[in-house]
C-alpha cells in the first residue's frame, strides 16, 4: 500500500435503531475502511445492507452508536465544534438516493443549487453566483432556464442531476454519492459517470459511491467493499474483487449480474445465497489479508475453505 | 393462440404548461400490448415515458392537457365478457372507482409519492384489498405478510407495523411492489421497478413478476433503463425519444439488429463487463428542448449519420419485419446505405456467438 494518508478513515463503525422496545436494528455493525485523497470507493450489498446508513452516519446526520471516523485528520465521530461542523457541510457532500427527498418542492431549482455558496458565503456578487450555477447546471447537462422550475417539474433522472449539481458546486473533497445514477437511463448514467471521473481528474475529489449497479460500479471505482447485513465481508481494488472474488455472497452477487445479451439472459440461473443456511456467522471471525489490498471476512477456516475451492 | 389485445394507444400527444411556455412532451405516441405479454419501454430521462404511461392510467399533471388521441383499454367483466374503454375519456372518479389499483396496478418511479408516510406499511399494502374488493381484516393482513415474505422483506410481521421512513430506499420500493400486486391487477406498468435494487433482490422480484404473469396471464408494462433487465423479461420492446416511439420490435431485434440510430447509441452507452475501456460511450449532445417545436427529425442534431432531409421532415415508421419498425430515415429505399458503429456490430457479433 501507499504511504498516502487517507482523506476517510471509518474504523468499526456501528449504527444501531432502536425501532421498539424489544426490535432493535443493526443496520451497521462494525465496519472498518479507507478512502484515499482523490479515489473511488465503491460500496455494494443488497437492498437494507446498511450502505446508506454509513453514508449518512459519515456525514453524521446520525451520532455513530460506536467506532470512529477520520476525516481530514479529525476525529468527527464525537460531539462537533463549530469550526468541525461548518468544515464538514463544505469539504464533504451527499448526493441522496431520493432525490425529491431532500429538494424543497417550493423552491426554485436554481436557488435550491445556490443554497450551499449562500449559506457559506462563496461569491463576491450576484454575476458570480449566477456564472457558478449557469456553469455547474450545463456540467450536468440542464439548461440555464432549468433554474427556474419546481423539482417537481421534472423528469425522474433531470432532478437527479440537480442533486448532482448541488454537491458539486460546493467543490467539496469528499461526494458520498448514494445511488446518485440508478434513476438515471443509461445513456445519461454515462454522461453523469464521465462527468463525475472528469471532475475528479480536475479537482482530486473523492468519491464514496454507493451503489447496488455493479457494471457502474466496476466501471468507477478503484476500490471496492461489499457489504451484507451491516457487515463489510470482502474488500480490495476492483480487478481483485471482479477477477478473484473469494466470500461466497460477493460471489452470489457477481453471478446475478444481468446481462444484456436477451437469449443468454433468459436462461440464466444466477449462484444463491442465504445467510440462514449458509452455516456462516458474521459475527465471529476477522479481517484476512490476501493478496495486495484484498481483504476478507471470516473465520480461519471458512477463509481456507473458500481460498482451496 | 389468438392474441387479445389489452392497452392500445394512438397518436397520443400532451402538452404541458410552464412558466417558459408550453412543453411538447409527447408527441404522438402509439402502443400495443398484448394479454400475458411483457412490453418494455426505454429511452432516455425526460423522453416521456413516465408521462406515457401515467396518462394510460388516467394520472396526469394538472399543467398537463391531452392534444390529441386515444387509449383503448380492454377488461373482463366478473362474467368474463370483455369491455372496451378509452380511459382519456372517463371520469376520473370511475377511473379510480373500477379500474386502478384494481385492474391496471402502477409501481412509481418514486416510491416515497406513493407511500402515505403517516401510516404504516401493513395497513396501506391492506387498504386496496379492503377497498376495492371488501377482503376481511384478517385475510388482507395474512396476505399482506406473504406479499411482504415474497417480496423479499426479512421479519415481514414485524415490518408491517413500520412507516416507510424506517425502512431502507430498495425495501420502500418493495412495499411499493407488494400494494401493486395486492389487488391481482390484471395490467401491471412497472416505473423502474428495480432501480433501488441490488442484484439479486432485483433477480427475485422479477422472477416472482414472472411467476404471476404466468399463472394469471397479466400483461406487464416495463419502464427501465437497466437493458440487462429488459433482456430478461421483456418479449416487447419499444424506443422513445423526444416523446415519440422511434423504434420497435421484439427483445431480439432491438438487440441484435438494432435500426435506429438512437438505439445503437443507447446499446453502445451500456457498460461492457467484458471490456476495460476508460471512457463510456455516450451518445453526443443532449435531447431537444420540447419547449421549442421540433422540425425534422428529433434525434438529427446528435446524430452523425443524419441525412439532409432529417433537418426539414420528421421520418415515418419504415417498417422492417412484421414486428420491427424504425422510425429513421435511413430505411428509405433512396438513403444512403449506412451501417451501424463497428464497435456496436462486434459486440452483437460477441453476444450472438454467446448465445449459441
Ligand atoms: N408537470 C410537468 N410540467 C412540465 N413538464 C413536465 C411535467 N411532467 C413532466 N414534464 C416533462 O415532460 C417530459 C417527459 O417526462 P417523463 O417524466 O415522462 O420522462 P421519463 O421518460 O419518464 O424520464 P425519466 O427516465 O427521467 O423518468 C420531461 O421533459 C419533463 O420535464
Ligand atoms: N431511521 C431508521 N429507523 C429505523 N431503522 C432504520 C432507519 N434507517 C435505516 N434503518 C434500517 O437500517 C437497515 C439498513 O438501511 P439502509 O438504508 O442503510 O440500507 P441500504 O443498504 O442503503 O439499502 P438500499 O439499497 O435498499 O437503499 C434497514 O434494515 C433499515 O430498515
Ligand atoms: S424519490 Fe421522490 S419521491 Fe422518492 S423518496 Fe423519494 S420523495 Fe421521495
Ligand atoms: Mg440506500
Ligand atoms: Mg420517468
């Protein structure tokens, strides 16, 4: 590995909810990983995994019920200063998985992309601020007269790029994009993934990107981590996860990768998983080191196992 | 087998009002399905295909008006005699009374417009049962945890007493699923079913469509732009641009010997698991504004085998088989002969040798 420090450092992180008295989830149980200045990481599990939860307790819109995070150099797992805080809503962005979600159906687009430069005071004028929206608007392929309609006036993947271009235009160091391209069509899925690549070529930003889409996925990022009920099972670059997948679960869900090859796709069976019968607990065991960056989760011999077959 | 035709739609055309003036976002569209049939529609953000469908189902935005055509939709009566009715002229009130949710079963785009997030999910996955069909209480929660369990949803009785903001984004879209197949509709429109999905829940869920499409013979619409989806379900497919169709045909035609343009920019803008490009395809420029009429050909300014006659008409359907039309000029017996993209042909080559 480099010498590099790393811009994110999560270190056993856990994110319970108490839902009743006696139902708790665990929606994220004790998950370890990097994220180095100017990288990709991608994160992948199925649905209810945990991923978007370790998206928003990174960018603590929940208190971490345990673990640590490191960003930049500081600890911001704990309470938050002043300074933490405003450091934290410029230099680390969230792109939302529900778009309307988190856009103000009153406001206009264009003063819902301005918010951020408004609330931190990043332009000298009233031209400058409208350059920087007409500009970040056109980077995510929308209109300068866009900025004058309600979300939501649009189509499903236009008020994506909104969301898009509302992190972006705060140039911050880390975008934690949650499934910020699966509403969007193929063709625009290409624009928005070459756009991201190219700003981060311009700028060194990196990406935590979450997403359940793994072509996208092996196509983005350098590195990436699978995860299942709340649990981080394997990890490492992209060609070691793609061409040597070692957890039988990252395998389950390589094989169910749809093809778009229609006679090939309507005869195929993808490999099954289920945890209840797999005879795995992913409470026991721990982090093995394969080769180069490639991490897996297990116990000594369910890691033997796996790596003779 | 004979084939019954379900939803028939024709030269359907809405305008919208805006602030910037009036938005041409469907400019006369046509559509068949068939019953037992799986249609999939795909295109790109804001071709219209969410509006298409909406308008199939009686919904359409108040700054929206129908400028013309119709949408025929035949269903059985509980005697089993078929009846016709073009929805655009019914009265909201029946529309809701006897044909959605009961009949023809929408899953949205966005899952949380269509989820009540003061209620819990148990009691709206119930409230269709009980509405349309006067189900008893017990009976609709019974099926309401199987429809759950079947779906893919872990702890399903717990989970009916959740509201939708304890759940995750793929298991909100589930919910969604099982309140559509609730009332056995007989016409399912599935608005990017799976985009929340991960791959194997999204597998489930369209096989356990396919199961119910095979034991009651429904008919399916699909609206995704996941082409690895549509290969797998889809017998149908159709192209939309700019708020027209622009090609159709069967799932191996559009495939394997796509015609339009647009269609091979869409096949070639897929990424290719096979290959270690750095740069993903995409299809130059970026759609018309609908805001302003388009002359021609809609597709003409990104595309670089555009013909001068693309600039002043806009293309028929040529037809090419019986089931595969294209909207483009190029299939004029006067154009030019052109070929699609070598990269785009070696790749169907791969796949078609695949498939041997
Ligand atoms: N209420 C509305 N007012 C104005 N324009 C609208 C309205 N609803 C839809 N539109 C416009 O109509 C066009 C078609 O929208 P539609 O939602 O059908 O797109 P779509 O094909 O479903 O796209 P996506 O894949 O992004 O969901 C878009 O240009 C959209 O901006
Ligand atoms: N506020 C909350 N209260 C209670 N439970 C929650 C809350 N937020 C998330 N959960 C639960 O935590 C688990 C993980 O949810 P999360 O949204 O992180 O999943 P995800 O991996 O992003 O899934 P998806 O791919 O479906 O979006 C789920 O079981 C969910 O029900
Ligand atoms: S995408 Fe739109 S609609 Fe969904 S969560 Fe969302 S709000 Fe809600
Ligand atoms: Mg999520
Ligand atoms: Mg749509």
């Amino acid at each position: 590995m480099s010498e590099k420090t790393p811009l994110l450092q999560v270190k056993n992180l856990k994110q319970y909810f108490k839902v009743s008295n006696n139902y708790t989830v665990r929606a994220v149980d004790g998950v370890t990983f990097d994220i180095y200045p100017g990288e990709t990481y991608g994160l992948v599990g199925e649905s209810g995994s945990g991923k978007s939860t370790i998206g928003r307790s990174i960018i603590r819109l929940y208190n971490p019920t345990e673990g640590q995070i490191i960003f930049d150099g500081t600890d911001i797992s704990g309470k938050l200063d002043k300074k933490a805080t405003a450091a934290l809503r410029t230099q680390m962005q969230m792109i939302f998985q529900d778009p309307m979600a988190c856009l103000n159906p009153r406001k206009k687009v264009g003063e819902i992309i301005g918010e951020g430069l408004d609330i931190h005071h990043l332009y000298a004028n009233r031209k400058e601020r409208q350059d920087k929206i007409d500009r970040i608007l056109a980077k995510v392929g929308l209109a300068p007269e866009h900025a004058d309609r309600y979300p939501h006036q649009f189509s499903g993947g236009q008020r994506q790029r909104v969301g898009i271009a509302r992190a972006l235009i705060m140039n911050p160091k880390l975008i934690i994009a949650d499934e910020c391209i699966s509403a969007l069509d193929v063709s625009i899925q290409a624009q928005v993934v070459n756009l991201m690549k190219d700003i981060q070529e311009e700028t060194g930003t990196a990406y935590l990107f979450i997403a359940h889409d793994l072509s996208m996925v092996k196509y983005i990022s350098d590195r990436i981590g699978v995860l299942h009920l709340g649990h981080l099972l394997e990890t490492g670059t992209t060609e070691e996860i793609f061409a040597h997948p070692v957890h039988p679960y990252t395998r389950s869900l390589l094989s169910a990768i749809p093809s778009p090859n229609p006679v090939v796709e309507k005869s195929r069976v993808a490999e099954s998983y289920d945890y209840a019968t797999s005879g795995l607990d992913y409470n026991a065991g721990s982090l093995h080191q394969l080769e180069g960056t490639h991490q897996v989760w297990g116990t000594d011999e369910d890691v033997a196992r796996w790596l003779a077959k | 087998m004979e084939r019954e035709k379900v939803l028939t739609v024709r030269d359907l055309s809405i305008t919208f009002t805006t602030t910037a003036g009036p938005v041409h976002a469907i400019r006369g569209v046509n559509l068949d399905l068939y019953r037992g049939e799986t249609l999939a529609i795909v295109g790109e953000s804001g071709s219209g295909k969410s509006v298409t469908v909406k308008a199939a189902m009686g919904i359409l935005a108040k700054n929206g008006k129908v400028d013309s055509g119709t949408i025929e939709y035949t269903y059985h009566h509980d005697d089993g005699t078929p009846e016709t009715v073009d929805i655009l002229k019914m009265k909201k009130k029946d529309i809701r009374r006897h044909i959605n949710g009961k009949r023809i079963a929408m899953i949205f785009q966005d899952p949380m417009t269509s989820l009540d997030p003061t209620m819990t999910i148990g009691k709206q996955i119930m409230e269709g049962m009980i509405w349309h069909y006067k189900t008893p209480k017990e009976e609709a929660y019974k099926k309401a945890v199987s429809l759950l369990k079947e779906v893919g949803i872990t702890d399903a009785e717990a989970r009916m007493g959740n509201y939708p903001h304890q759940l995750s984004g793929g298991m909100r879209q589930r919910v969604v699923i099982a309140i559509a197949l609730a009332c056995d509709p007989e016409l399912l429109i599935c608005d990017e079913p799976t985009t929340a999905l991960d791959v194997t829940i999204q597998a489930k869920i369209l096989e356990l469509i396919q199961r119910i499409q095979k034991e009651r013979r429904i008919s399916v619409i699909y609206i995704t732009h996941d082409l690895g989806v549509v290969a797998k379900v889809a017998d149908f497919v159709n192209v939309m641009y700019a708020g027209r169709i622009v090609e159709t045909g069967t799932i191996n035609e559009i495939y394997y010997e796509p015609a339009h343009p647009y269609t091979w920019g869409l096949l070639s803008a897929m990424p290719d698991l096979d290959t270690n490009d750095h740069r993903l395809y995409t299809i130059p420029g970026s759609p018309p504004n609908l805001l302003h009429p388009v002359t021609g050909d809609a597709f003409a300014p990104r595309n670089i085998y555009a013909l001068k006659i693309d600039d002043r008409a806009e293309p028929p359907m040529f037809k090419i088989t019986d089931t595969h039309y294209a909207a483009t000029w190029l299939l004029d017996p006067r154009a030019p002969k052109v070929e699609m993209p070598a990269e785009l042909k070696a790749r169907i080559q791969r796949m078609k040798k695949e498939a041997k």
